[in-house]
C-alpha cells in the first residue's frame, strides 16, 4: 500500500476512488450541478439547465448521468404525458456538497491574500 501524509498506508482501491471523485468533482460542472441541488432540493431538466448558466445540454446530460453513476443524485422519470424528469441528491450527493463546503469556507476566508499573490506575481511577471 501506498503512505500520504493524511493515511499512512492507503488502499489502493481508496486511492483509485479519490483520484477519479476529485477528477469528477474539480470539474466545474459537477460543482455547480451539486450545488444547485443542494439549494433546491429537487429540479426538473430544464430547471437546473436555468440554474447551471452556461452549460449546454448535452454537457448538462453528461455530467447529470456521471453523477447518477457515482451515486451522487437520483434520475425519476415521471410517466405522464408530455413525461418530465426530475433530479435529486442522494445522501451520498449531500455528503460530498458537505465535504466541499470546507473549500467554500477556505476560499473565502483566504480570497484577499489569493487576490493580492495574483497581482504580486502578474506585477514581477511584468516587470
């Protein structure tokens, strides 16, 4: 087994998992669509396609069927007519929108001295 410094000995099955949720995840989409379930419990299509500005459908359905893959939110489809379907966070999907709150409440405690590093370096990149 593999060390880190969070887990000594890491399975590499766990390590696997981490490597690909983080890849899934730091994809901005996933982000978006987990948060946007998170503030609305329960959307249809085209109500997350509104609250995701600027993803196409295709990109929408894409990273909606990956997250359902993960076990990250529910698909129902309701069989009437015309059919709708309705998307939902499973409590897998709400532990990790949990779990990325840590870097919501990083980013914001820490967002002036990113800010000021960004223009320290674009200044002596200039210089």
């Amino acid at each position: 087994m593999k060390e880190t410094p969070c887990h000594p000995e890491l399975d590499p099955r766990v390590e696997a998992l981490v490597t690909e949720v983080i890849g899934r995840v730091a994809d901005k989409w996933t982000m978006i669509v987990l948060e946007a379930l998170t503030q609305h419990p329960v959307l249809r299509f085209t109500e997350l396609a509104r609250e995701v500005t600027g993803i196409s459908q295709k990109m929408l359905t894409q990273t909606v069927r990956a997250m359902e893959r993960d076990g990250l939110l529910v698909r129902t489809v309701h069989p009437v007519i015309p059919p709708h379907v309705d998307y939902r966070l499973t409590d897998l999907g709400h532990t990790l929108s949990e779990a990325f709150c840590g870097v919501w409440t990083w980013a914001e405690a820490n967002i002036d001295r990113i800010e000021r590093a960004r223009q320290d370096f674009d200044t002596r990149k200039i210089g």
